[in-house]
C-alpha cells in the first residue's frame, strides 16, 4: 500500500480518444453530404 499507481490521466485520454472519433465522424459526414446540402440551399436562395 505504500505506492498506489495515479490513473488521472489515463481518463482524460480517453475523453480525448472519443472526442477525435466523433471529430472524425462529422468531416466524413459533411464530406458526403456537403454537396447535396449546398445544393439545396442553392435552390432556397434561387426561389428567393
């Protein structure tokens, strides 16, 4: 009991690990749907 190992850390990678993912997740949606929603914003902004 004279030495317990710190884990402090280890959880504010992990927050950082899930933060990346759903980072990640995001670019590759609005990659694949940015020109569809470009589009219809076009035609809102043309019917104006």
């Amino acid at each position: 009991m004279l030495y317990m190992p710190r884990e402090e850390g280890q959880g504010l990678v992990e927050y950082a690990l899930i933060l990346v993912l759903v980072a990640v997740v995001v670019i590759v949606i609005l990659a694949l749907l940015g020109p569809s929603i470009g589009a219809v914003f076009s035609n809102i902004i043309r019917n104006i």
